[in-house]
C-alpha cells in the first residue's frame, strides 16, 4: 500500500480524497489543511507538517505558486511529491530546482501532472513522434480554468472570480474574468492588475463585475489537439485528441497515477513525459503489457 498524504482540501483536494478512495493500492495517511478540523474526517487531519503521519508521498493540490516551497521542503525531508504546477513558462526552473532538493532527501518528485501541463504533455510528444515536422494547434475550452480563477481571486480587491477560456482557434484564447468585487473597489483598478498578472498577461483579457460568481460557476473545461505534419517524406498526416471533462476530477485523477509512479522512480524531478506510461497503471505489469499491446 502507497501511504498518501493530500495537501489542500479545494476543489483538487477533494476529487483527490475520492480518486484515493477509488484506488485499491493507496491508503490516505492524512490531510494536511488549515480549514479542517482535526476529527472532521475518517482519515487524520493535521495542519503542520511536523503532525504528518508516515506518509511515502504527498499529493499537493494547493495553488500553483504555493508548490515550489512546499515541494522542496517535503523533498528534503525524505517525501515524494506530485503536483499540478500548471505556469508553463516556470516549469524547466522548478524541475531543476526540485530535482536537486529530491536528491538531498533521496526522494522523487512528478511535477506538472495534471492534465495540461501532463497528460496533454504526453499527448503533444506522441503526436510529434508520430510527425516529427508539422504544426500542433491546442485548443482549450470553453470552460473553467482553476489556475487562473485562484490566480485572480488574489488580486487585492477581488472577493471571488471565475475565469472562463475561450477557444479561439489555433491555439488562440480569450479570458472571460467574472469578478465578484470588495466594497469600494474600482473596477478599472482591478482589471490594470488582473491584466498585468503573467496568467492573464499573454492572452485577450475581459473583465466583468457580476454580483455572485456562484450562479456561474461549471467545473467543465475540455480541449482539442491537432497535429498536422510529415512522417518521414509523407505530408499530410492529420492527428487529433479530444476531450470534454470535470476539470478537479481528472486532475486530482492525473495526480494520483502520478503518485503511483513517483515511487518508481529513482530520487530526482520528473515530468510526466518522461514517466514510462505503464508506472500509471495498477496491476500486474504483464497482465498490463497484454492487456495494452
């Protein structure tokens, strides 16, 4: 049995605890949460690492610009982690920053392992396996994206947020903003910040004040790859993956085949890349290999 920690208790979290449950070969060691009480659960709550029961590897569903700290101090302490870090720019410095952290604690670490960036990552690389010279189009949404609605819910003034993504084509997006305002807050303050923030700063922008995001809210997200491109000296070879999904529920599902593989792997960072696809799957790994091939 794989002794389980889940970090955070959101959205992620919770569809975590569910997938765990699911899950014949993990058993929950405990939930770390500052909005827990201890005893509020059938599994340990505790809100401080030092409290952590022995756990092989911690599921981190915080907020992306939470993970970085967080996976390094587990690390070192001799705990494998994974995580949804999902800022793409930022992931090669976290990978090299964790690798060397893994290594201090003889532990391993799965970065990134939600669905994009992670299993569409992997989608991405089998395409261009398949046609080395092309163009791949990805196409999010229309749906909630969780990363940037707690990226927005932390600008000073925002009391709630929601952030749709558009598809606009060719890997083109808009970003819906609807925001639920503190008292006395200017709009056009909130939006020359929400804008200048690096999730929001590199796509069509829109901010809209509503007075309860609730009514809005829908956890579905989804997203179509296209892969256009050559296979040796053939052109015109066309690829295509789609999805339609709950966004927290495949990422917490992602997370835990992430923290079935991590405890495979040598100490060292990892991205879901370069994870051999059968560290995923339970069971036998013959009867997988039969089953698959």
């Amino acid at each position: 049995m794989i002794r389980a920690a889940i970090f955070g208790f959101g959205n992620i979290g919770k569809y975590a605890y569910d997938a765990l449950r699911a899950s014949a070969d993990f058993e929950i060691s405990a939930i770390v949460s500052q909005s827990l009480r201890p005893g509020s659960m059938d599994v340990p709550v505790v809100s401080n690492i030092a409290d952590l029961p022995k756990t092989d590897v911690a599921i981190l569903c915080s907020p992306s610009r939470a993970v970085p700290d967080q996976a390094d101090m587990l690390l070192r302490r001799g705990i494998s982690t994974v995580d949804c870090f999902d800022i793409h720019g930022e992931i090669p410095a976290l990978r090299k920053r964790l690798d060397a952290a893994a290594k201090a604690g003889n532990a391993a670490a799965i970065i990134s392992a939600g669905w994009d960036p992670g299993t569409d990552s992997v989608v991405r690389a089998l395409l261009e396996a398949m046609a080395p010279r092309g163009i791949t189009n990805v196409n999010f949404g229309p749906g909630m994206s969780m990363g940037h609605s707690v990226a927005a819910r932390a600008i000073p003034g925002i009391k709630n947020a929601l952030s749709m993504t558009i598809p606009m084509g060719s890997s083109v997006h808009r970003r819906m903003v609807y925001v639920e305002l503190e008292a006395g807050v200017e709009l056009e303050k909130v939006t020359a910040a929400l804008k200048a923030d690096d999730y929001f700063a590199h796509d069509e922008t829109h901010v809209i004040p509503v007075p309860d995001i609730s009514v809005l809210t829908d956890m579905g997200h989804g997203v179509d790859i296209t892969r256009k491109g050559v296979s040796g000296g053939t052109h015109n070879q066309n690829f295509g993956f789609t999805m339609s999904i709950n966004n927290p529920a495949l990422t917490a599902q992602v997370l835990i085949a992430s923290a079935r593989a991590v405890v495979r792997q040598n100490p060292g960072c990892y991205t879901l890349i370069e994870i051999p696809p059968i560290d995923l799957l339970y069971g036998d790994r013959d009867e997988i290999v039969a089953r698959m091939v």
